[in-house]
C-alpha cells in the first residue's frame, strides 16, 4: 500500500504482487439493479471521484456499468474494473462468459479478474484459464473470491503454478476474520472486502457511535476507514449519491492506536451474506 495510515487518500493505491496497482477505496456494484439504478449509481460514484468499480457477471449489471463508465468519458487508463468468474468454472465457460463481460463492459480489458466462489476444489483448470487470460492481456490481474486458509491449503496451492493478487472477501469490524488476512499478508495477496458496512446492520453500535462522534463523522465512515487502515481494500456498495459521497469522505481523519485497538474488539464473527455453495468451508 503507498501511504501510512495518516496519509491516505482517495489517490491512495494497493500495491499488487504482480506489479499492479488497484485504489484502496472502490464502489461495488453488487445488487444494483441492471438498468437506470444502477447506470445511475456507477455515474454518480465516478463523478464523485471513485475510479475503482467492482462487478460481476453473476450481478447481471455488466452492461450498465459499462454505459456508465462510457457516459463519464474518464479515461479507460484511469479507472479499474474489477469482474468475476461464472460459478460454472469449466474452462470453455469462463472464457465464454469473459468475452461476454468484456462486451458488456465496453473494454478489450479488465484489471482484475476473479474466481468468484469456490464451487468446488477442482480449481487447477479454472485458475489456468484466468492465468492464460492474462498472458493474452485480456485481464491486468487476477485473484479470487471467498477463498478460506482451509481452501488455500487443501485445494488452490495443492494445484495452483502462481499466487493471486486478490482475495475478495466480507470483510468488516464485526466479521474481521484476522487469521485469513494475515495469511493472505504473507503469501503476498492483497485482501479486499465486500459488505465492508456489513450491509447496514450494525450501525447503531454504541462503540461505533462515540468514535465517530469523536471525529464528527458517521458510524459507516469509521468502519470504512478502520479497513483502510488496516490495509485492506473496500468496496462500499450504495445506489444514495449522498451515500456513496459519504462513504469516499474519509480521508480528513484518522483513527489511533487505541480507536483500532477499540474497534478491534468488535469482532464476533457476524457474517452479512449469509449464501454459500455447496461444500463451501
């Protein structure tokens, strides 16, 4: 990551194992309707300064953050977009369903593309197909998804000839899963959390509450920011223009040592998007 925790801004960026680099502070697309909601959202986030925008093929919405990315007329070379992966990993469908995305998306390129679950631990074909989309330079990076230390171990590096960039999972002060990050810190993988508010279920946690009326900022700012500090990418998702302004607006304050040691006592394991497949661990 370029900056320590006191310096960070909206510019600031995650340094990648391969040499690439992604923004720290993203907006996620998921469960934005495919339509005006969410070519209306992916607008307002960028004119609000986002850069980084995060989909998926399974999102449906593809096509409208492609509309929007074209409406900004931002430079493609300025932004990064991240998609992911059918849950059907057979190599002939990725590659299907990617090209399908890349048109949705309007760009010959992603800068990130990921392994959006684990359906299974057969993953040495699959992660070989987002390894030869990038030797063609259809995709920057690539990473993966909801991968457990558990998956890691048993079933990716087992069969795996490279590490990933990313690992994309939820992420937020009351489910902080500190071992998995760790594990990614050392292997050298960026870790990037979604649901990073823990879609909007614990705001009004008292702990929250005083800190942020310590910064005069928001319940949502403060879980935001004590990702950023941490290290840790986040995607906040929200269609409210005010929302996802509010949500970017976290960069004038920072949290000390003994704000993060408080809110690292928050932990309990809450998890917000309660779907898994089948044989998920």
């Amino acid at each position: 990551m370029t900056g320590q925790a006191g310096d960070l801004t909206f510019e600031t960026r995650a340094q990648l194992n391969d040499g690439n680099e992604m923004p720290l502070l993203g907006f996620g697309a998921f469960q934005l309707e495919d339509g005006d909601q969410c070519e209306r959202a992916v607008l307002d986030a960028l004119e609000a300064g986002y850069r980084h925008v995060d989909t998926a093929h399974v999102y449906g919405n593809e096509a409208s953050v492609g509309r929007a990315v074209a409406g900004s007329r931002i430079p493609r070379e300025d932004l990064f977009i991240t998609t992911k992966t059918p849950f059907d990993l057979s190599p002939s469908s990725i590659r299907s369903v990617f090209e399908q995305s890349l048109s949705k998306l309007g760009t010959d390129y992603v800068d990130l593309y990921l392994i959006h679950w684990p359906m299974s631990d057969e993953l040495a074909a699959p992660w070989e197909t987002l390894e030869e989309l990038r030797q063609e330079g259809k995709c920057r990076s690539i990473g993966v998804s909801n991968f457990t230390v558990a998956r890691f171990e048993k079933a990716f590096f087992p069969q795996a000839s490279s590490v990933p960039a990313v690992n994309q999972i939820e992420l937020h002060v009351f489910n902080q899963r500190p071992d998995l990050v760790q594990y990614c810190r050392a292997k050298g993988i960026q870790a990037e959390a979604y649901s990073p508010l823990a879609r909007a279920q614990r705001l009004d946690e008292p702990a929250l509450v005083q800190l942020a009326s310590e910064h005069d900022k928001t319940p949502a700012q403060v879980m935001i920011r004590w990702i950023l500090q941490k290290g840790v990418v986040a995607i906040p998702k929200s269609a409210s223009r005010e929302r996802m302004r509010e949500n970017a607006d976290v960069f004038d304050f920072a949290l000390t040592t003994d704000q993060m040691a408080v809110l690292d006592g928050l932990n309990e394991d809450l998890t917000a998007l309660s779907w898994r497949p089948k044989g998920f661990y």
